[in-house]
C-alpha cells in the first residue's frame, strides 16, 4: 500500500465542505468523510485506477457526493 499525503488546502476543503454536508443533513458530514476516505483507500492500493488528465494530474469521483479527489500518483 501506498503512502498518501494531503495537502494542508485540500485537508481544509474537505472540513469545509464537511461542516457544509453537516448543516445540510443530520449525518451528511460524517457520510461525506466517509465517502473521502473510501476514495483515499481505494487510491493507495490502486493509485493508477482512474486516467491521467494531463501533467500527471488525476481525478477519482466521491461517491454519492458532486466532489472530486484530483491526485498525483508517484511511483
């Protein structure tokens, strides 16, 4: 398995948009981390699953949710 590292940017947007899912919905902040954490799980042992889209830049859909986790897989 891979080693992931989040950026402190991204690691804020996902809070943020954490407590937004949260106003919206009982549970909706804890479901959509969830689903965040099941991409970056995904993406350690798979970091090649989705296409490159140029540059080496990466995108994996969370699902449920219309957010997206753009990544950079090193060898």
């Amino acid at each position: 398995m891979r080693r992931l590292v989040v950026r402190r940017e991204a690691r804020a947007d996902i809070l943020e948009a954490r407590t937004w899912y949260d106003r919206d919905t009982h549970d909706g902040g804890d479901r959509f981390l969830y689903a965040v954490n099941a991409v970056f799980k995904t993406l350690a042992v798979a970091p090649n699953l989705w296409p490159d889209l140029g540059q080496g830049v990466r995108r994996s859909p969370v699902r449920g949710f219309p957010y997206s986790v753009y990544y950079f897989a090193d060898e």
